[in-house]
C-alpha cells in the first residue's frame, strides 16, 4: 500500500488503534478540501496496534478535543516537506462542549443552548467534573 | 468598578470572609437601629423556582429589615418559566430590575448559569441537592454564637448523611478550622459519600462512623439532627429497624453534655421529639433566627455596603 508523504501538512501519529475515524469525525476532516488519508491497524513498536492521519493542509486544530479523546496522539507540523513542530498532547484542563453531562438532576438538562463544560480535577485518574453540578465524568 | 461577588459554594468565601460576615451579623444585633435604612432603594429578587419557607422569608425579612424592598416570585408556576422561559433569559431579565438576587432552583449548577448572565451579585438559596451555601452560614453563625469559637470541638451528624447537602456543606466548611472532629451517627445505607470521606482524609481531620446515638452522645460538643427519610431505604425492614434510633428525646439526652449544641436545618418531622423543644440545649429555632442575621450580613457584603464607624 502506497500512501504518499506530506508535504504541508499535519500528521496525526500515535492513535489508538480503531480511533481514527472517531476524530475525522471531531475535527470535521469530512469537511476540508484537501487529501486526508486513514492508515489503520499500521504496525507501532510502542503499542503494537496504531492509527495514522495524515491531513495535506495545515488547519487549525482543537488541541482540547484530540487530547481528551486520545492524549498519547502525537501531533507532527510538515511544511515544505521538513518536520516543523511535534506536539505531544494532554488531557485539558478544561472540556467546552466536548462531552455532555448525563446527571438528569444537572441544569444542563433542561436548559437550551447551554455549554456544556467540564474541569479536570483528577489527572492521574482521568476524571473530570461537570463546572455546573459536579458529576463525575472518568476518561476511559 | 469592583468585581462582583457572587455566592454559590461555602467555599467562594475566606475563613476571614465568613469570620467577616460573622462579625457584621452580631454588629446587627448589638446597634440594630444603624441598619434599619442602610439599604434604602435597594431591592431584593427572591427567584424561588421551588418552594421553600424558611430560606426564602429569612431573605426576604433580611431585606425589609435593612430598608430595602422586595419583589419575585415563590414558586415557578407563578414565573415565566411555567411558558418555559430559560434560567438565563429569567435571570437577565430580573437583573434589570433589581440590585441583588436569591434564587432556589431544583436543577443543580443553575445560579451559575444565572450568575453568567447578570451584572448583580447572585446568592445560590439551593440548588437541588447540590449546595446550600447559606445554610452553612447560618449554622456557623450558631456555632459561633453558641460556642464562641468554630474550631477545637466535637461535631455529631446524625440521620441522612448520604443525601443531606446541609451536612456535607458543613463538613466543608468546618474542614478548613483546626482541631475538628467528626462522629458521623447514620445507618450504613446512609453514611456520607465517598468523596466527603476523601475531604476529610485530605484536611487530616479526625473523623469515625458509628450507627448508636447514645453510645456517641457523651463526647459531642454539637449534635447536628438531620430527617431520615423512607424513600431512601431499600426496604421497609430496614427503615423500620433505625427509623426511631435517631429520634432524639430527653431519654437519649440523658448522657450528653450540660453545654451540647443541637442543631437542625429544618423542617424536622419527628427526628426531634417536641419535648426536646424546651431543653436549653436545643438550638434549632435559636439557628433559625441566626439564618435571618447572617443573610443580612451577606446582603450587605455582596452589595458593598457598610455601616458608617
């Protein structure tokens, strides 16, 4: 299987194997004009099993969100074909509108339009609360 | 122009700030007649989307008291929300018409979206089972009218320590003063969550479950009563086996000390016996009268008015 290098662009390595399609969908890749191609189940010395993006264009992307759904992505800045920047990503310490709260008794329920936010109050063992009611919400 | 301070947790204040707030409620009662116009024009919008008695006619009496005036509603049939009106769009609105707000809403986290969209301070009067940070006040303006002091004693909490917000907005709020021990009276169905255990763990406070009363009476300096409730059980054995260990009467009152505390937020139902009621250590009608002074203090502090010296 031929899959081309980038040349400017951004290389999303590291993902958990069978997440890829989980954030092409997040950050909206469907929507981008430019080649973006999916490597599944591609062969890692670190974790045996990985998924790889590779995006032919350099977009803004939502640090917050690709660190909550996977914080051992690696993200890679191609331009000209040299790599420019590497990111290793964390979990946020904030989520906006990334997850919803799923207490009934939370005013996110009921109110329209609201944000739904949440905090990290735990980082060693993923958990986040929501900034309204304080249920708990752990990372799997 | 100072930032505006809202109440939503015990814990958006200082321990100099709830001291603070302490010393102005007992400046109210000794030079009461100071206070009597110090809120002129000043008006206070009690937001109850849920009925309440004592919270929502202390605020309101807290006010009057001050010179200040009145307006809201008591219950959300009676308000917009009934066509369903949004918190945020209520609490705009409102915000136009008043200084300050006091709002009780069943949803938990809704004074901080109201909060979000008000330049006037919001007092959080309860937020479903979330937190009841007034009724904190109220209790530690109690203790330390009753004690004299909020630290080095024996704390008993007794009946829905599970469910009870009024406890584990107490336990908050004691944690952070020396020499606090906890004796946490309740079935073990309804002992306090895991993570009020993890609080008091972290503070180093001295703490210990028990299920008897009377076994824990003689060492406590405060008895905090709290309703048990028959929804909460299981099963109806259960609730029949411990519903009247924790009816506190003068029997149960036999070994406890001569200077105890009794405490209740209120309403009780029958967790307290009546005859209780003329014991010169029950507290909770004393604690009633404390939450009227303590509200005014508050009302004073968020709008930033002080007595003149």
């Amino acid at each position: 299987m031929n899959i081309d290098g980038v040349k400017t662009g951004i290389v999303l390595d590291h993902i958990k194997a069978g997440k890829s399609m989980t954030i092409y969908k997040l950050l909206r890749l469907d929507k981008i004009d430019n080649t973006v191609a999916i490597i599944q189940n591609a062969t890692s010395s670190k974790y045996g099993r990985k998924d790889i993006i590779k995006i032919d264009q350099l977009i803004d992307l939502d640090f917050n969100v690709l660190g909550y759904v996977d914080s051992n992505i690696t993200v890679n800045i191609v331009e000209d074909g040299k790599l420019v920047r590497k990111k290793h990503l964390e979990l946020p310490e904030t989520l906006d509108n990334v997850i919803i709260c799923k207490n009934p008794r939370c005013i996110t329920s009921v109110e329209q339009e609201i944000t739904h936010s949440f905090r990290l109050t735990d980082r060693e063992n993923k958990i986040y609360r929501c900034v309204y009611c304080d249920a708990e919400h752990k990372v799997k | 122009m100072s930032e505006i301070r809202n109440l939503i947790n015990i814990t958006d204040f200082t321990v100099e700030e709830i001291d603070e707030l302490i010393d102005v409620a007992n400046d109210i009662v000794e030079n009461h007649s100071e206070y009597e116009d110090i809120c002129n024009h000043k008006k206070l919008g009690t937001l109850f989307f849920e009925p309440s008695t004592r919270t929502r006619l202390s605020f309101e009496a807290a006010m009057l008291e001050l010179g200040g005036s009145v307006l809201g509603f008591s219950e959300a049939g009676s308000s917009s929300a009934a066509k369903g009106e949004s918190v945020s769009d209520t609490i705009q609105t409102v915000g136009c018409y008043v200084d300050i707000i006091a709002m009780r809403h069943p949803k938990e986290g809704a004074p901080i979206v109201g909060a979000k969209r008000t330049t006037v301070p919001i007092i959080n009067a309860g937020d479903g089972g979330h937190f009841h940070p007034t009724q904190t006040l109220t209790d530690l303006l109690t203790i330390s009218r009753k004690k004299g002091r909020l630290n080095n004693m024996t704390i008993g909490l007794c009946g829905d320590l599970k469910f009870g917000r009024t406890v584990h907005s107490l336990i908050e709020a004691m944690l952070r003063y020396e020499g606090i021990k906890f004796v946490l009276i309740s079935p073990e169905e309804l002992q306090v969550p895991d993570y009020v255990k993890a609080s008091m763990d972290k503070a180093g406070a001295e703490w210990v479950e028990v299920e008897s009363l009377e076994d824990a009476m003689p060492e406590l300096d405060i008895l905090y009563m709290t309703r048990i409730q028959r929804e909460r059980f299981f099963n109806e054995e259960d609730y029949v086996r411990l519903k009247d260990s924790y009816i506190l009467d003068l029997d149960k009152l036999s070994n406890a000390k001569e200077d105890l505390t009794i405490m209740h937020p209120l309403p009780r139902v029958n967790e307290i016996s009546t005859e209780v009621d003329d014991d010169p250590r029950a507290c909770y009608f004393f604690q009633a009268l404390c939450g009227k002074h303590i509200r005014m203090a508050l009302i004073l502090k968020l709008l930033g008015i002080k007595r003149e010296a």
